[in-house]
C-alpha cells in the first residue's frame, strides 16, 4: 500500500515517490535575487547551521523550492555546496518567507546556544 506523497506503479506496484510540486520560475528568480542581495547573512547561516559547514565564510543561494534549498559556499577548504531540505517540505511559495525568517531565527539561537 502506497504511503502519503507515494503513488503505485501500474505494472510494478512498488510505490514510487511523487515529484516534488514546483514553484514558479519568476517566483524562484525572485526568491534567489533577494535573499544573495538582501539576505546574504542569512544564507550564509542556513550553510553553516543547517547544512553543517560551520567553517564557511561566504554563501549564495543558487536553487530553491518546496523542498529544499541548493546553496554554494567557500571556506578555508575550498567552494562547495549543499542541499538544505525543508522539514517538512513547504505547501505553496507563501510558506517560503515564514520559513526562511524562521529558520534564520533558530540557526542565530543554535550559534548564541552552542548547538549550531
């Protein structure tokens, strides 16, 4: 039995996941325009929080949608980047800005606590 987000193959009956809903491309554009411009802090705390690269120095925001953001960033080792999921994924492009300001909100609280 197929669970939640899972459909069933016709022929195989194994469950296969449902593609991710999409965002707009001009919703997208805007989204990652902003937050390199305007927010850049911001990003550069979801690398170091949430995708674990505490060491990086600088980051930008190369991909976004319901389910996760694709980051790119520089440290002392090198550029990189990293994918940080949405737990759970988002339901539409208006959860995108409660979600970003959210996050920012816990990882500055995980740095000032220790736990980031």
């Amino acid at each position: 039995m197929a669970t939640d987000g899972q459909r069933l193959s016709p022929r195989s009956r194994t469950p296969h996941p449902q593609p991710a809903p999409s965002l707009d491309r001009r919703v997208t554009a805007r989204v990652i325009e902003h937050m390199n411009d305007d927010h850049a802090d911001a990003v550069l705390l979801y690398v170091q929080v949430f995708g674990g690269i505490g060491e990086a120095t600088e980051a930008r925001m190369v991909s976004i949608d319901l389910c996760a953001m694709g980051l790119e960033y520089h440290s002392p080792h090198g550029p990189g980047v990293v994918q940080v999921t949405f737990e759970p994924p988002l339901t539409s492009a208006e959860d995108l800005r409660p979600r970003l300001v959210a996050m920012v909100n816990d990882a500055r609280d995980r740095l000032r606590e220790g736990t980031g």
